[in-house]
C-alpha cells in the first residue's frame, strides 16, 4: 500500500528536493509512499497570485490567506485521511504521533509562512496544529520535512532489516546509548573495554546502564514521564559506576 503525503506550501521545491534524498528517496522509488506537493499560488485568481495579506488590527509581516487554503483543501487533498499544520503555536509532535499517523493511509501537512496563517483557514482545515520544537523558524517546511521523514521510515518495508523499531531509544522512552565503531583506541582514547569483550549479556547490561545515566543527566523530563528509577535500574547504575552525574555536567 502506498502511503498518501500531501504537502501544501509556498516553496514545493524544498520539500521535494530533500524527500528525493536518501531513505526517503528510496522508499518512494520502491512505491512505500508518494509525495504531492500543493501550491497555493496555483488557487489564486488575481493578477498577482497573493497569498499573504497584512494582518487586521495591524503589526508586522503577513498573514497567509485562508481563501487559497481552503480551495486547494477542499478539491484537491483526500479529507479522509489527517490534516497537520505546522505551526509554532501547535502541540509538540511526538513518536507517538508518528507511529499513529504511519499506520493510516495517509496523511497532509499544511506549511505556514510568514507570521502566521489565517485562524479560519487553520480550524476549516487543519485537524491538529502541531510544532517540531521550541524554536523560531522562517516557515513550516523544514518541520514538515521532520514530520515526513518521522512517520515514512516506519512505514512497513521501508526500513528493512535494519534493527527492530522498537529497541529505538524514543520508542522505549530513553536517549540512545553511546557508539563507538573502530579503532579502539583513538588520540589516546579507548572504546569502553566491555564493548570489545565479546560477552553479549555484559554489552547488553552497560548499554542500558548507560542509556539510562544519559537520559538522566540531559533528559529528566524524559526520565520523569517514565516514572524516574526503578531500584532496580538504581542498582544497574551503581554496578556500572554511573550512579551519580558527572562533574561539571
Ligand atoms: C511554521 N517556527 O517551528 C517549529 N516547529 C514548527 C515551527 C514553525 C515556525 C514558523 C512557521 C512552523
């Protein structure tokens, strides 16, 4: 099955010129998903194709029009299938969001622009607002190209044999444990001698020890919504020598 993507946006080019690259890129070659960009300059009648307008009640920039919005919405995208807008007053978009969104047959992103976008096209449109970060960005492509590259690379077939989804570190609600790859000892630095010892059930128990010691240290919030440490997970720590943050961090 071929997942549906329509992006609606002012600059189609730069969504598809980076959905060409890389997994993206083959993913739809081999028919996993297919890319529609929408122009809302294309639904304009007058003679200089405007779709942004001075916001009422004054104040800087422009405001995206709703009236291209709306008609490139209601005779161009299939309604049945969930309209994001990106925007930096929606709700932060998740891997949860992603996995929900994957399994259905499609899905339509709504790029804003200048300041923003009218407020009636966003609620005729729109089914969520959400944002990539809490960050000022020029228009909603680069965050719709988040959210594309997000939800393709689960789509079924897409990813291949490359390793299970679920050990991924958002999936299991913790940041990745560090890599190393050769050689072993680099400017005077080694690997951690676990990882060269061969003993898979030690690889494996340093691993989430240190997985678990780097989501505390940057990332309590994460840790927090996880229900913090268990004691057993406490122990781990302590066994690894992680048990307290590092100095200075
Ligand atoms: C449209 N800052 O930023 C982060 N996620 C989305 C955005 C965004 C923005 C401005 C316009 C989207």
């Amino acid at each position: 099955m071929t997942f549906a993507l329509d992006v609606i946006t002012i600059f189609p080019e730069a969504v598809s010129d980076y959905a060409r690259t890389s997994i993206l890129g083959r993913a739809a070659a081999e028919g996993h998903w297919q890319l529609r960009t929408l122009d809302p300059r294309t639904m304009t009648s007058d003679p200089h194709r405007t779709v942004d307008d001075a916001p009422y009640g004054g104040g800087a920039g422009m405001v995206m029009r709703a009236e291209p919005l709306g008609a490139l919405v209601e005779h161009v995208t299939d309604l049945a299938r969930p309209v994001l807008a990106l925007t930096p007053a929606g709700r932060p978009f998740t891997q949860a969001d992603a996995r929900r969104l994957a399994a259905g047959p499609g899905l339509t992103l709504l790029c804003g622009r200048y300041e923003g976008i009218d407020q009636r096209a966003l609620d005729l449109v729109a089914d969520e607002e959400v944002t990539v970060g809490d960050f000022v960005l020029a228009g909603g492509e680069a965050a719709a190209l988040c959210v594309i590259e997000a939800v393709v690379r689960l789509l079924p077939g897409v990813l291949g044999n490359e390793a299970s989804l679920d050990e991924e570190s958002f999936a299991a609600g913790l940041l990745e444990y560090p890599q190393y790859t050769r050689p072993a000892v680099w400017r005077g630095r080694e690997v951690p001698a676990v990882l060269l010892s061969g003993d898979h059930g030690a690889i494996a128990a340093w691993r989430h020890a240190a997985a678990l010691a780097r989501t505390r240290d940057r990332r309590p919030d994460l840790l927090a919504a996880r229900g913090g440490l268990s004691a057993a997970e406490r122990d781990l720590l302590a066994a690894h020598g992680l048990d307290d943050p590092p100095a200075g961090e």
